[in-house]
C-alpha cells in the first residue's frame, strides 16, 4: 500500500510502500478514493502541535469498505463511506451527554499502530487516521455511510471542512433565524461556515478576509457583504451593517491570534465569537476582561463543529443532494498521489479552497 509518510517536520512528504494491518475488533477497513488536504494536516507537519514521527497525516477522507473487524453490525463490505477523525466509544461521560467530540475512550489502535514499514516500524496513523494513503483502519464509528450517488471525492469534503465549519454555525453557537454573523477567514472551512449561516436564515453574513478573490467565493456561498480586511476598517463596516451595535455572532476560522483579538470587537453587547480555527500550541489571546464581563459577552471554542456523525452526516447528504450545500464548488484541483506535495504547498500559500488526493 502507498502512502505520503512525514519523516521531518516541515518537509516534504516521501511517498512510499507501507504494510496497513488487518482490522481487529471494532475497526474498519477502507480502501480509500480521495482525501482532501486541511490546513490542520498542515499545521501537524510543520511541528505546530507536536506529536510523534514517522506519521502519515491526511484525516479528510472517502472510499469503500473492504474489510470489517468482528463485532461490527452496522456496516458491510462495499459500503461508500466517510472517514473522519471524529470517533466515539459510546459509554464515557461525554459520548452520554451527546457530546462525541468530547470523547475520553483509549482505543486499541491508540496502543498499538496498524500502519508499519518493510521492517517493522510503526508508523503514526496522524490525527487518528493517516488518510494520505491507499487505504486506511479505523475505528468503526470513524466512519458514515454514504449513498453511492454521492461522488467519493466530494464527500471526502464532510470529513472534516463541512462540518467543522458549518457545525460551528448549526451546532455550536445554533445560530436563530434574522441573525446577523460576521465570518473571520474565507477559506475552506470560512466558506462552510458561510453557507451554515444562510441556511439558517442569517440576516447578515459578513465575510472577512484579506484576499478578494475569496471574499467574491464568500459571496456564492451565501455572504451578504465581504470586507477586505487590509484596506478597510473592519470594525466600522461591522458596525455600519449591524445598526451601530456589532454582530450577534462572529466565526473566526483561521487559527491567527490577531483574528481572534480583533473578533471581539467584532461582536454585540451579549454577542458570541466561536473559535472555530485551531492556533498553534502555546498561543496565547488578551481580552480586555472588564469590557468583555460588562457587555455579558460569551467566546465559545468549537471542535469539529460538535459533529454527532450518525445524526448530522444523513442531514448534510440530503442538504447536498436537493443542491443547497455546496461541496463539489469547494475543490480546487485534484491530484494523484505522487503529486501530493505540490498540493500541500497550494494550499499552504492560499491559492485552493480545497485540493483533494485521488486514488486509484
């Protein structure tokens, strides 16, 4: 099996043969068809959170069961399917509270990796999946069945983009009817989030980035207006939009400090600001905590988009097939396999929403 494996942080990626072991109880087998490139796998390779190497990244993914693990009922081989980070065991305190993202459990494959080398060595399955390959293991709840009319590499997009993004607006912060939102970032996820505030019926949709060709994709998603944020005064133009008073809701999806500091004064006496990008380790934000107590003003994190995969995945498929969620319109390019770091570096400078690996 091929995969794109991670020796060195911040450089390029080694395309080469891996052996993936069979799944053990629990845990699925997928052959996969395409994986989209997040900037979270970005983040991972260049060393912004840490973690272990060899790794292969790569967490956005679609393909077919090939192989299932004893003890999994919900699923057979041939099934077209989602594969996400997202897993759950079911029992811990979070998983009973509704809250899967939370989840506490240890899995088996936590333990010990069914992704190797010729000569042994484990090789990290990063952000739980390690999608950048032919093929993947997972836990079963990782995955969610897809109709086979739902082509793979658009639905590769839901893994991770869709509803982290669009979560944040429809789970997270349950935006009402008649609201006015403010979106910091225009990328992938931004436009996800853009699309998740007009299909909640959204007022104002305010897109913000420094790049106006994204603020123009913004607009086809759903943005109301876009300020570009290196020529004009953001806050003002807020400001002006909302009667004077800031936004109900304010999204930052990009993981920039500056974003998030400047995001507060984006938002409305007793507003919310969803931090939906994720920063590197050891950033740090300063509010000015007197103002922010005085004006009751809430700041909520969002880890992909509260996703309950078994609720949310049908009701984003069906959006998708009545054509009022858009994913085919959030690829950029596609590329095979052995392309793959000239995708990642696409991605990198900000010139794709969303560049997917193809196999096969």
């Amino acid at each position: 099996m091929k995969a794109a494996v991670c020796y060195e942080f911040g450089k390029p990626l080694v395309v080469e043969e891996l052996h993936l072991d069979p799944p053990q109880a629990g845990e699925v087998r997928v052959k996969l068809a395409a994986c989209a490139i997040c900037h979270s796998d970005i983040h991972y390779m260049d060393g912004a959170w840490g973690g272990r190497l060899p790794a292969v990244y790569g967490h956005e993914a679609a393909g077919v069961v090939v192989a299932l693990g004893d003890g999994v009922a919900d699923l057979t081989a041939g099934d077209h399917v989602v594969v996400t980070l997202l897993r759950a065991c079911g029992r811990c305190f979070y998983c009973q509270q509704g809250e899967q993202a939370q989840c506490e459990a240890t899995f088996p494959i936590d333990r010990q990796g069914r992704l190797r080398k010729a000569d042994g060595t484990e090789v990290l399955q990063g952000l739980r999946t390690g999608a950048f390959a032919e093929e993947v293991v997972v836990h079963h709840s990782q995955v969610a069945p897809l109709p086979e009319s739902v082509p793979l590499a658009s639905a590769s997009l839901l893994a991770c983009g869709v509803i982290t993004g669009l979560g944040a607006v429809v789970n997270t912060a349950r935006v009402p009817p008649g609201a006015s939102v403010v979106v910091v970032g225009a990328g992938g996820v931004g436009l996800n989030s853009i699309q998740g505030a007009a299909l909640s019926g959204a007022r104002t949709i305010v897109a913000v980035d420094v790049v106006e060709s994204k603020l123009g994709a913004a607009r086809e998603f759903g943005a109301t207006h876009g300020i570009n944020a290196a020529d004009k005064d953001v806050q003002a133009r807020v400001r002006e939009l909302t009667d004077g008073r800031g936004a109900d809701f304010v999204f930052v999806t990009v993981g920039a400090p500056a974003a998030i500091e400047s995001a507060i004064g984006l938002m409305r006496r007793a507003g919310t600001t969803v931090i939906v990008g994720m920063p590197a380790s050891g950033v740090r934000t300063a509010l000015e905590t007197v103002d922010f107590a005085d004006a009751g003003q809430r700041v909520n994190g969002s880890k992909m988009g509260s996703t309950r995969l078994a609720l949310d995945m049908p009701k984003l498929v069906s959006l998708y097939q009545q054509g009022r969620l858009k994913l085919d319109e959030l690829i950029t390019a596609t590329y095979p396999l052995e392309r793959i770091n000239e995708a990642i570096d696409e991605v990198r400078r900000g010139e794709a929403l969303r560049n997917v690996v193809l196999f096969g």
